[in-house]
C-alpha cells in the first residue's frame, strides 16, 4: 500500500508541479517561443482584462500548484510530509469541490458538474484514504508492543 501511496504522490507532483509551471509561463509562452503550447487561460476559462491579473494567475494557480507538486514529491521521501501534503491535497481539493457546488445552488448558475469537478473528488477521496492509512493502519509507534519496551 505504501507504494500505491508513493505512485500517487509522484503522479500528482508531476502533475501539480506541470499546471503550476503552464500557469506561470501562459502569458509569456509567445514572447519565448512556446507558441505550441495551449493556452492556460483558455483551458479553464479566463480572460485577464488587466495587468494584475497575470500577477493573480500566476500567484493562485501558478504558484500553489507548483508548491504543492513540490510537496508531493518531497512526500516521496518522509512519512510526515506525506502526510501533511495528503491532508493538504484533501484540504484543497474538498475546498474547491464544495465551491463549485455552493456556485451551483444559486439560481440560474452553470451546473457543479464538469471533469474538474470530478477530478476533485477522486482527489479528495484518494487523499483522505491515504492519510487514514497513513496516519492511523501504517503508525509504527502505535503498533509497537509493551512488553518490548522494558526490554529497550
């Protein structure tokens, strides 16, 4: 289970630390010949009408992707950071979810609904079941006999 655990967390580094970087570089990809590239902007819906905009973008889903593709990986390594970005990857992916559905619930509003949505939701629940395993089924500590601790 714990190389389950270790797949996702590198699957998704990679894929947090990939949006994060696209985010980053979607506004200057013409400007340094990165013209294949699609858009950013377009793949998720935005325009940006001004210039602290790009700042926005590049700030929320640039760099909190990156940082926490980072953390997946470096999750790679530690038990306890692992675990604090599974707690985090279901901290953020829930928060996300659930806006997208309170959205939904004012009249004549698009619907929760779409592939981001989903991914979200699988993330979450792949993410709190890690961390359950990973915080309560996989805790040495906890599962250390007493009668072996005199003999220490």
């Amino acid at each position: 289970m714990i190389w389950i655990i270790r797949i996702f967390l590198l699957v998704y580094a990679v894929l947090y630390f990939g949006i994060g970087a696209w985010a980053i570089i979607d506004p200057v990809k013409d400007a340094i010949n990165l013209s294949e590239i699609p858009s950013f902007m377009d793949a998720v819906g935005l325009k940006v009408t001004s210039e602290i905009g790009y700042s926005e973008v590049a700030g929320l889903y640039g760099g909190i992707n990156m940082i926490l593709g980072l953390l997946c990986l470096l999750g790679l390594f530690s038990r306890g950071i692992a675990t604090f970005a599974l707690t985090l990857l279901a901290f953020l992916t829930f928060s996300i979810a659930l806006g997208r559905y309170l959205f939904a619930l004012i009249p004549s509003t698009p619907t929760f609904y779409n592939t981001f949505f989903i991914f979200e939701v699988v993330t979450f629940v792949f993410s709190l079941a890690f961390f359950l395993y990973m915080k309560y089924l996989y805790n040495p500590r906890k599962n250390a006999h007493v009668e072996h601790v005199t003999a220490d």
